[in-house]
DNA sequence: CTGACTGCAAACGTTTTGCACGGTA
DNA sequence: TACCGTGCAAAACGTTTGCAGTCAG
C-alpha cells in the first residue's frame, strides 16, 4: 500500500476519499478499465457516481498521476506513472502485465536513421500468456 | 495506384465506388482517422454518409483489408494491411511515418523470459520528426 | 435477379458538463 | 472560509442500427 494522499496532494489535488479508493484499486490491479474500476470502487463506496471517476480519472492524468495505455482490440486501461515499461496482453484472459525490455538500441537506431527525436514508445505485445498455454 | 477492386473481391465485399474512394484516400494519406477521411472522400462523393464511412471501414477490418492504429494522445488511425511494421507519431505535426525495425531479439527474449507466444507486437515511438525538428 | 450496399434518421453507449451541495485544507 | 470536489441529471459526442431504396455481380 502506498501513501496516496501525499502523491495526490503533491500533484496539486486534494485527498479524497474517493481519489483514494479509486487509487488503491488501479494500484491492487495494476491496470483497470473505466467500467471494471466502477465496479470495484462502488463496492467499497457504493453511492459514488460515473461522472467522478471520470473526472478523477481525467484529473489525475492531467496531473501526470495516471496515463491511459491504449491496447489493440480492447478498451484502454488506467495505471499510476512509474518507471518505463511496456505491456503484455493476453488474447485469451485478457491480463496484462509489465514487462521490462532494454529498448535503448532500437530508439537509438530509429533517432539516427529518421532524425526522429523520441520522446516516448508504446510496446504492446500481443498473444497467449504462460497461464492459457498450460490450461489448453 | 493500387487495383482496389481486386482487393475488394478478393476479400468477399463489392467493389462498390464508395469503397474504391475510401481505399484511395487511405492509400494516399497511408494512416488517416474517421474525421480526416470522411472529410477528403466528400470532396470526390459528396453524398457519401458517415454511417457508410463505418460500415465500411468496419467491414473491411472484419475481412482483414484495414487495420486500426491506437495513438497516444490521438485518434485512432486506419491503414491498408501490409508488411509488418511500426509507427513514429510527431506530438507536433502530427505526422505517421512507418518504420521497420528487426525486433525478433526482443520478442524471442520476451517469449522466452515470460512464456508467452507472442502473435502480434505493436511498437509507436512518439516525440518529434526531422521537419518539426528543423522548423523550430 | 438477388443479395449486398447506401443514405437517412433514430437509437445507442460512453463521456462530459452545469449546477447545487458538501468537504478538504 | 474559500475553493475544490461530488453527485445527479441533462447534454454532447462518437458510433451503430433499422429500414427503404439502389446497385454490383
């Protein structure tokens, strides 16, 4: 569990208690859609309404807490900023996981063969993750 | 000049005049969004609805013509399928360029390092291209 | 000739907005 | 206490659908 209402406060927005809960459930998932973080958070806040996690979600971005990852063939999910990573997403269970890669040779290669300045990269690697593979 | 007809057929769907300007406008643009097409192909089709731009843009992903690019930041873009390649997004002119870059060492360490059986890989590097570059 | 396609308008699902009330700092 | 944030309902937005007429093969 991590302190919530410092890194909000940090970042310029207050502590509520729906900010926390909605913080506490991307951070236990990891990444989290619109509709499944509804969910989860109405459980434990169950009068909170869409229009606030929607405007907490927008805030929160806007304010470098969160950043939207956009996947091929399924809704974006919502994690906390950390240090760069890239995304596995598995077709069949639809989990997704952090992966870490030394992308510094292709960046590197792309910068000097376009004169192209990167700035950020966005991997997503689809298929079949190892849990799928044994159960089929 | 691509024989979009064929292609068409080839792919089940009528070649119908519509489709032939929605394929040439993507062609000549190489990535465009829904907005951006539907404004070029009115210029040649101005009858054309945007319901038709849909539909056909859907049906021509369903049967493998088009492909959809998910952007940070932007609208998603369509592109003909080709070759198997990646994209540079400048955050300033909003430019697409593909790129190839020789990315078997990092998916065969992935696959190997997670067990996962990667079947499609999507890579955008974001930041600045040469133009932009030289403009400012 | 027949099934597929088009264009219109209506419907739909998702996201945003306006506003009165409430809570954080 | 001042301002930011919440919740509701309505509005806006992007996309899909139903249907009658049309066209490609």
């Amino acid at each position: 569990m991590k302190d919530f209402t410092t890194l909000l406060r940090t970042h310029n927005l207050k502590a509520t208690p729906q900010r926390l809960i909605i913080l506490e459930n991307i951070y236990n998932d990891g990444h989290i859609n619109i509709d499944n973080l509804f969910d989860k958070v109405k459980q434990t806040f169950n009068s909170i309404s869409l229009a606030t996690i929607y405007k907490n979600i927008n805030a929160m971005i806007d304010n470098s807490i969160l950043t939207e990852v956009k996947l091929p063939n399924t809704k974006s999910v919502y994690e906390i900023i950390k240090q760069k990573h890239y995304h596995l997403l598995c077709n069949n269970c639809q989990s997704i996981t952090d992966i870490e890669i030394d992308t510094s040779s292709i960046i590197n290669d792309i910068s000097s063969r376009y004169h192209f300045q990167v700035d950020k990269s966005d991997l997503v690697l689809s298929g079949i993750c190892q849990k799928c593979l044994l159960d089929n």
